[in-house]
C-alpha cells in the first residue's frame, strides 16, 4: 500500500491493491470469462443435440452460428452418422474449461501473494518508522497479528472472492440471456425465490463482519497473552506462576473459541438456509419444467437447459452470502492494518544536519512531560557535558534519569527548552545520525536468538573478526564466552535467555561499542555485573573510548565516583551537582546512599571475615 492509500476507507484501499497488479487480475478475469462461457457451452450443446439433432426440431442457435457450421460440412446428417464427433466435443469443451481455471487459480494467486507480501512489507517498514512512544503503548502480540493474520485475510479476498464476484455477475448475466430467450414466464418462476436468498445474505453480511471483528479482537488478545507469556518465561519460571498463566490463556483461548463458533454459527445458518432456498428453487424449476415438457410446451432440450442453468444461476447467487462474509472480513483486517498505516510516522527531515557529535552537551532549561500524562517529568534542568568528559546521573525511581536518555536520542523531544550537541539543536539534527552515533546501552538489553558472534557484531553489515573480540574484550566478556561451549558461535536463546543479566549486559557494551559512538550512554547497564568487573570495564572504557563524552546513570556510588561531575536528581529537579568528593561532603541523597551502601560492604567484609575464621 503506498501512502497516497493510506487514508482511503477499507472499501477503497482493498480495490487500491488491485491496481499495481491488474495486468495479472485481467489475464484472470479473461480466464474467468472464457471458462464460464465455456461451462455454459455444455448444456446448450445437450439441449441442441436433443431437441435438433435427436428430435429434429429446429435449432435454436444463432443463424450466423449454424449457416457456418454447413459452411465447414457440419450438418445434422453429418452428426448423425458420426455421433463420436459430440462427445469429443464435450471432453474438449471441459477439458478447455479446465486450461482456463488453472490460469485463473494460478494468476489470481500469483497477484495476490505479490499484494500480500508488498503489504506486510509495508506494514514493517511503517512499524520501523513509527515514534517510540506508539511502541510504548502498542501490544506486540496485536500488531503480530495484523501483520500476519490480518494480511493473510486480505491476500485470501484478493484471491478468491474478487473473481468470484466477476464469475457470479457473468454466470447470472448469461444465463438470464439465455433462459429469457428460451421461456421469459418459465425464467421468472424459476428465480421466484432468489430475493429471499439476496434479503437473507445482507443480513448475514451485517451480523458476521461484527462477528468477525469481535472473534479477531479475540484472537489478538490470545497472541497477546502468549507472546507476553512466552517473552518473560524466566520471570514466570521464578515466581511459579505456571499454573496461573496457563489459566490466563485457557480464559483467552476459551474467549477467541466462543466468538469464533459465533462465526462460524452465522456460517452454518447462512449455509443451511441458503441450501434449503436453492433446493426448493431447483426441485420447483425441475418439477414445473416436466409438467410442461410432458404437456408439450416445452421440449425435453429446454427442461434439460432450465434445470442446468437454473443450478448455475443459484449457485453464485447462494455464494453472495460467502462472498460478502469474506468481504466484512477482509474489510476489518483491512481496517486493522490502516490503523498501523495511519499513525503518523516521525516526519522526514530532508534538511536535517548531520555534524560533529564531539562536542558539549547542553541541557538549557529543559522541561518534559510524556503525551499521555500532563505530569512534568523533568523540570528546567539546565547543565553542561564538556566533550570528552565523563558525566553521571543518581536519582530515585522516577525521578526522570532515564528520560534524559529518551531526550538525548530524540526518541521524545522537550516539552520546553534545547539541547544542543556541540552547540547544534539536537531538533535539527537528523534523526539517524544522532542515533546512529550515541551509544545506548540500556539495563535490560535485547539479545536477538543468534551466535554471541552475531549479536556483537550486529550493529555492522561485515563486521570483522578482530573486532568482534577487541569489543568483547573491552567489556570484559572474552572470559564467559570462551568458557562457552562454542564460544563465539554459541548460540544465545531468545531474548538472551540463555545468558545471566550480567552477561548480557557485557554483550550489549560489546555490541555498542562497535558503532563509531560520539556519545556514550549507560542507562544502569552496569547494575548487575559485580563491582571488580564494573571498575575492570571503566577502566577499559577510558583507555578506547578516549574523547568519546560519556553519560552514566546509576544507583551504584563506585559506579559514579569517577566521573568528572555527577548529578542528582529528585523529583525531575537537579537537587545538587558536583564530584564524587565534593557530594560525599556534604548532608543530601547522595552522601545518604553512599553511607548507606558503605555500610552495607563494610557489613559483607566483617560477615566474610567471620566465615573465614576457623
């Protein structure tokens, strides 16, 4: 879907994918046409040949049509003696009939995937390009589903019922031709019945596209729950609560269930009624026409062509309640996928800067609040990052330290006030750039369900060998992964399963300090590496990182001791500033959390010495 299709109702969108492929839908549609034409050849020729040239009535075909026919020497004489020559017409006549379904089948399906993988590409590049706070909000498993469930839905409509529609308009035109040429009276008592199958089909079309969204919703929520389920397995495996999500799936499960049979009951109600309409029209036809063939004002060729096209007439008239389910459902997966088409991507930046990030990073009285909640986050924080420098953050929960991380990547922007790298608007630099060159290593980093090798080495297309282990190395992972099984290429389960926090945290470092970072930030991803480790991977940080600002937020004192100025925040305010020495100095947040974990480490050397002692 491009984005001039965006906005266009579900109706109109569904016919928009038709056009980049119509080249394919019109080889099918030909193919639609040349196959009913076909399968309607076969009746008329049944009825000529019993009526023409077994009875010897005269024929009913078209003048131009038999004058031709004894232009080539076929004439009844001729058929007569050489009746092999009608039924290899007929196996010809279905075996051309057949030629033309598979160009349909295979064009249509062709078309159709083609629009069903353009439209989930679609639906992912748009995903990549939607802001972070959609993502924050959006459940992963719904938005699998209308990448997937949703699209299938559409690309089965494409498919299957827009030709359905054109083979039921050419079938009810044709024979209406034919039959009112032959009997109009005995044509209209032969479909005196087919406005009930109309009238039933539109309400079963209004009660089954509600129907279908519920049972959607439904099946949403269900992948919701397993995805959630699946994605935190350690959490559920540490606090035993199994049984307990099991009992939530089988609810969600039991609730996808009871709306799906809802469907499928309207379904069975349509198909039962339907079938009992369209049999009592067929038996009303069949009977109607012997009468009058028996009372000989019909012939037998003509209740032979009633009762076959009466059938081919119900038929598609039976399949409008089909067509038009697939319809409201192919119309509310459409509806579901423009809601992820519609958000509004971030907007592009044709003009946006691509600098130099080594320079000073300036907070000037900034303030923010997130879209959804008028609370301020942050408020007027105004302070400078010299460039090279190490700077760090120490706050309680909430009190907005990883909010400025969330600020420094424009991932949001200040409600008020600038910051500027090196003296440039981070507002008016381009969005990729600046993300591409501040390193974010978060608390709990995502590992993809690949090789250490690869996950390290992801943020580059080829990236070398030697690399991949000087970074390890300098976050201090080169001991865990060589002791790994396969070390390098062994295989990390999904979400890092496999690995503990602080491994995973170490690979993460790795990974980001790949990029040819301008800035660092450590959003307390350090917290569960213990403290040897932590000052080993500063350390090395300092030696290959030199001239890169770094900015380090932490709960953990030795974590922010050497950096060369440290920030605390409370209540999205900078209560005090200054060094490790200076802030122990004095009464404040800071000098009462260091006391405290002091307190605690002097605690764990006395318990130590104690174990100790024989």
């Amino acid at each position: 879907m491009m984005n001039s299709d965006k906005n266009k109702t579900p109706g109109k969108a569904l016919l928009s994918l038709l056009k980049p492929n119509r080249g394919a839908f019109i080889v099918a549609s030909l193919s639609v046409v040349m196959a009913v034409l076909l399968g309607f050849a076969t009746p008329l020729l049944l009825a000529e040949t019993i009526d023409c040239i077994l009875s010897g009535k005269p024929s009913t075909l078209p003048v131009w049509f038999t004058d031709w026919l004894k232009s080539v020497g076929v004439t009844r004489d001729w058929i007569l003696g050489n009746l092999w020559f009608l039924a290899v017409s007929l196996v010809a006549l279905s075996l051309f009939k057949g030629v033309f379904s598979y160009f349909r089948g295979r064009m249509s399906a062709v078309a159709s995937e083609r629009i069903a993988k353009e439209l989930r590409e679609n639906l992912y590049g748009h995903l990549q390009a939607l802001p972070f706070s959609y993502h924050v909000h959006a459940e992963t498993g719904d938005l699998i589903q209308r990448c997937t469930s949703d699209v299938d839905t559409v690309r089965r409509f494409l498919a299957v019922q827009v030709l359905e529609v054109v083979n039921a308009l050419l079938m009810i035109g044709i024979a209406l031709v034919i039959l009112l040429g032959r009997d109009p009276m005995l044509t209209l008592f032969s479909l005196i019945l087919t406005p009930g199958i109309f009238a039933f089909a539109m309400w079963y079309f209004r009660k089954v596209r509600k129907s279908f969204q519920t049972a959607d919703e439904s099946e949403a929520a269900m992948s919701s729950v397993l995805q959630e389920n699946l994605s935190g397995v350690r959490v559920v495996r540490a606090f035993g609560q199994q049984e307990r999500e099991v009992e939530r799936f089988d609810g969600a499960s039991a609730d996808f269930r009871k709306k799906s049979l809802r469907v499928n009951n309207l379904l069975a109600i349509y198909w039962g009624v339907g079938d009992g309409i369209t049999m009592a029209q067929q038996t009303l036809t069949l009977l109607t026409c012997v009468v009058l063939a028996v009372r000989g004002d019909i012939t037998v060729g003509t209740l032979v062509l009633f009762t076959s096209y009466v059938g081919q007439l119900l038929w598609p008239i039976r399949q409008l309640g089909r067509t038009l389910s697939d319809t409201g459902k192919s119309m509310v997966a459409m509806e579901r996928i423009q809601t992820i088409l519609n958000q509004p991507a971030e907007p592009e930046e044709p003009d946006a800067l691509k600098p130099d990030l080594h320079g000073d990073i300036v907070f000037d009285h900034v303030s923010f609040a997130y879209p959804d909640d008028n609370v301020p986050v942050l408020k007027d924080i105004s302070f400078t990052i010299p460039a090279g420098t190490t700077a760090a953050v120490l706050g309680a929960t909430g009190s907005g330290k990883s909010t400025l991380m969330l600020l420094l990547q424009r991932l949001y922007e200040p409600t008020s006030g600038v910051i500027t790298i090196g003296g440039v608007d981070i507002l008016k630099i381009d969005r990729a750039w600046l993300r591409a060159h501040v390193g974010l290593i978060l608390q709990e980093p995502f590992l993809y369900s690949r090789t250490i090798r690869e996950n390290v080495g992801i943020a580059l297309r080829d990236p070398e060998e030697n690399s991949i282990r000087h970074a390890a190395d300098t976050a201090s992972a080169t001991g865990f992964i060589e002791r790994s099984e396969k070390g390098y290429d062994t295989l990390v389960g999904e979400r890092g399963v496999t690995l503990s926090g602080g491994q995973k945290q170490r690979i993460a470092i790795a990974r980001t300090l790949m990029k040819d970072n301008h800035i660092l930030v450590f959003d307390d991803s350090l917290s569960a590496v213990d403290t040897e480790t932590d000052a080993r991977i500063r350390a090395a940080l300092q030696r290959e990182q030199k001239g890169v600002t770094t900015l380090i937020i932490s709960h953990r004192v030795t974590t922010l001791s050497q950096a060369d100025q440290i920030l605390v925040l409370e209540d999205g305010r900078i209560a005090d500033r200054g060094t490790h020495r200076e802030l122990v100095a004095r009464p404040g947040l800071y000098q009462r959390i260091n006391n405290i974990q002091a307190g605690l480490e002097d605690e764990l050397r006395e318990a130590d010495g104690e174990v100790s002692q024989p």
